[in-house]
DNA sequence: TCAAGTTGTCTATGATAATAGACAACTTGA
DNA sequence: TCAAGTTGTCTATTATCATAGACAACTTGA
C-alpha cells in the first residue's frame, strides 16, 4: 500500500495504523500489559511497510500507550481507570486505590451567576453569584477528566483560591467545614470532545468522552456543588456496584 | 504554517482545511448556494497557502460539496435532504420529492440466524433463518444511508438476489405479493461513523451518524423487515410531522 | 470600458511520507 | 550454546505535501 493508494484521504498512512492499534487499546482487544504482534506482523495487517508500522508505534509510545522492548516486543502500557460510581465517591482515593498517583490542577476561576438550571441544582435563586472552577485531573500524569464546578460564592468565598492551593475538592470543603459530602443526582451520557476539551485531556479530536452531570450534597441533604465532568472514554471506565 | 507545525499529526494541512469548510457546510455556516470566502481569505484565516486551500476545494469539489465559477467564487452545492418520518416512508418518494435520483445498492447479503432480539421485533423464534442484506442508499451520488436489513428466510426466500436485482425495497416486498406495508417501532439515537461505514458514507472518520432502528409491518400489523440504517448526519434532517 | 477581485495553471523548491533492503543489538526458548 | 524472532538503526529512492511567485482567464460592479 502507498500514499495513494489511500485514495489521498489526507491522513497519512503511519496515523491510520496507530489509530488502529490505538482503538484495539481503546476497546480491549489489546489489554495493558499485552504483547502487541511483532512489527512484521502488524505491517502485513495493515498492508504497509515495516517502517509505516514503526512510525505509528512511535506515535503511540511517544503519548505512553505503548512501551517497545528490544529483541521482545512492543507492550501495551495504557490501562483503564475503574471508577466505581459509588456514593462516596473521591477521585485521590479511587486513583490512589489503583496504585496510581493522582493529581488536579486548577485550570481557571471565576465568578458567575446562577443560570435557571444550576440553581435549581444548588437550592438557589437565579442570578445567584456563583463560583466557576475549571479543574482537570490526572492519574500518574495521564489526564482523566476536566471538570466545570459550581458553587455558592457567597457560601463559599474565594473558593477558586482555596481550590488552586490545595488542588483537591474534598480539601477545599474541608476548608469550609464541611468535612464529608456524598454524590447526589448523576446523569452520565456521551459525546464528541470538543478542541479546548481534546487539548486539555491530550485526546486526538474526535474521540467520545463520557459527560458526567453530578450534584454532592453535604450529609443533610442540602446541594453544595454541582459538577459538568468530562471524561476520556478510552482511560476511565465506569462501574456501577449496588 | 508548515507540515512540521501541525505536530506531526499525520493528517495532511488540506484535509485539515477541507474538513472545517465540509463542517461549516454541515453545521450550516454555509448554507446551500452560499458563496464561500476567496481562496485567498480563506488561506488566512487557516494561516495556510493559497494552493493548499485549492487542494481541499478540489477534494470537497470532487465530492460535489462546492463547485468552482472561475472569475466570481466557490459555491456551496449541498444542501440536507428532508427526511420525513411518516407511518408511510418510501426513501425512493422522498429522494424524488426533492428533485433528485434515488438509487440503492446491494453491498452484501447473506444468511443468518435470529438473534433473540432480532426474532422478538420480527415476531420469529430465536435461531430462525434469515437473510441479511446490507444495503446503501444514495441521492444523485450522494450516499444518504446505510443500512443492514433483516428478514425471514422462510417467508422471502432468495430474498438477497431479489433486491440486487430490483435496488428496492418496495420491489423486492412486491415480488412476494406485498403490496404495502408502513412504518412500525422506530427508534433514533446518535453515534459516531466507524470505519466500514464511513468508507461506504464517504464520510470523513468520526463524523456523526443517526442510527435509525425500525421495524416494517404489513398491513395487519405483522412485522415483515427489521432494519438498522445509519444516515449521515450531515446529509440529511429528520422531519417529524403531526 | 475598466479596474478590482476571482479562479485556473504553470514552474520551482524544500520537507515529509512511504517504500525497500540490509544489518546490528537484543531476548527468548529449545 | 545457538537459532529464531524481536526491536533499533542505517542508507536510499520515489511520491506527496506545502510553500512561493507569476501570470492567464474570467466575472463583477462602478
């Protein structure tokens, strides 16, 4: 197979072959720690010279999902994030129950006000002044998921300050007094990520994310922060327990 | 810009241009007759050559997305055809409605047993015989949809020869004295192209599809094919009438 | 009619993509 | 120990990608 051959699709050929070898990650069929086949191997697959092949697994070892050993094989490093949807859901501790370092970071703060819908989701008036904190969070230092949080500026003031220096939620409540908190409502769908997403997370475009609407409430009941969390598909994976 | 800047990302610098402008069509940026920017606007505002910009009007132009006037500009040629979902839907009448030619095509057809779920919407027991035809529909050249359509074959034997011969599915219904039949259970969501089928879409990987699953009944109310179409989400609109 | 703006076509150059072959360096299992 | 199989690294060639400049052919509106 060569370059036109392709029908000149515009994509080059080494990025068709390790968009395939990288969905064979993404969906399973390649689990961590598998041996993938040997260069020779994939290049007959695919059709195309060995050197196309070794280009496209460069590609991936370059972003980490694959690691090559000389005179072995080429293993798959990526493995995907199992997070329990329970309700005491904290992402340090299910990042950390993996043996993985978490880690979040803040990436923007500011003020806002409540729209209909996200004070009906905090219990407040519309128009209320609100704090928005754009966070993103990593496992070891893969992105996981960027979040967009809500919260009472007048309940909690200055919490984008607090959050940058502690660079976790839960510390960030704790701050406030609030010392547990549980997950409240929580929708989950799908969809496309967008550029500033696919940036943030290190995600080709094009590729699904998991959207997570939630809401946590502090031990009474009442709303303290409601949260538009989106996650990359291909390294989280959800798990519903009962 | 340079090849190099792009990150290496392994898709060419036109197909990255010929895919926004395709976007702008489909999103409805530019509408359908529209005039796009001069080549050489667009080339600044993508920080692009002027000649890489020719290249991806050529790509859109041979896939009559755009057509070229010398002297005065480039057009937008597409336009999404209306899809409305009536008990009564015939894709032939529908295409020919808008003034243009329908025609469909037998990619594959082979035999295949019912699945629980494919026996329960046909009204057959699980393991029963069927024929399976995977089919795409198009509009003047365009591929609209997708489809892979089953049916007994006990009661529609042949039925895969029948069909390549007559390109129809009313045809084909009406060689096995069915003389009409309307639209049972329909269901719609989103998803996103996989590689087989945007091939047959001629849709750049990761476009949007809708994915129709629809049953057709006979006149009394017996289930007769079950289908699962996936439309190119930017060709067509789905119209839902009173 | 004419100037401005548009698309079409040509030549040219450097960087990248993809192929091909050969061999080194290394690992694994018999 | 050794053979087979693996990844790593060279050289080399051809086609494509992207840029650049110049000019022709054509359309539009003043």
């Amino acid at each position: 197979m060569s370059m036109q051959d392709t029908a000149s699709s515009g994509v080059a050929l080494w990025r068709l072959v390790a968009d395939g070898i990288e969905r064979g990650i993404a969906d399973g069929r390649f689990a961590a720690g598998d041996k993938l086949p040997g260069e020779m191997e994939i290049a007959e697959t695919y059709r195309v010279n060995r050197h196309t092949v070794r280009r496209a697994l460069a590609a991936l070892a370059e972003r980490g999902l694959v690691r090559a050993e000389r005179g072995s094989g080429t293993y798959v490093e990526a493995q995907k994030l199992a997070y329990p949807l329970r309700s005491r859901t904290r992402f340090s501790e299910i990042v950390g129950a993996e043996g993985r370092e978490p880690h979040g970071r803040l990436i923007e703060a500011s003020e806002d006000v409540a729209t209909r819908e996200l004070a009906r989701e905090l219990g407040l008036k519309t128009g209320a002044p609100l704090v928005r904190i754009e966070a993103i969070r990593l496992a070891d230092r893969t992105p996981i998921c960027v979040s967009t949080t809500w919260l009472s500026a007048e309940l909690f003031p200055g919490a984008g300050t607090v959050f940058s220096a502690t660079r976790s939620m839960t510390k960030m409540l704790e701050h406030y007094g609030i010392s547990d908190y549980r997950r409240g409502a929580t929708r989950i769908t799908a969809g496309i990520v967008d550029a500033t997403d696919a940036a943030r997370l290190d995600l080709p475009l094009g590729r699904p994310i998991l959207v997570v609407d939630a809401t946590d409430l502090d031990l009474e009941g009442k709303p303290l922060v409601t949260k538009h969390s989106r996650f990359a598909a291909e390294r989280v994976e959800f798990v519903v327990e009962p």
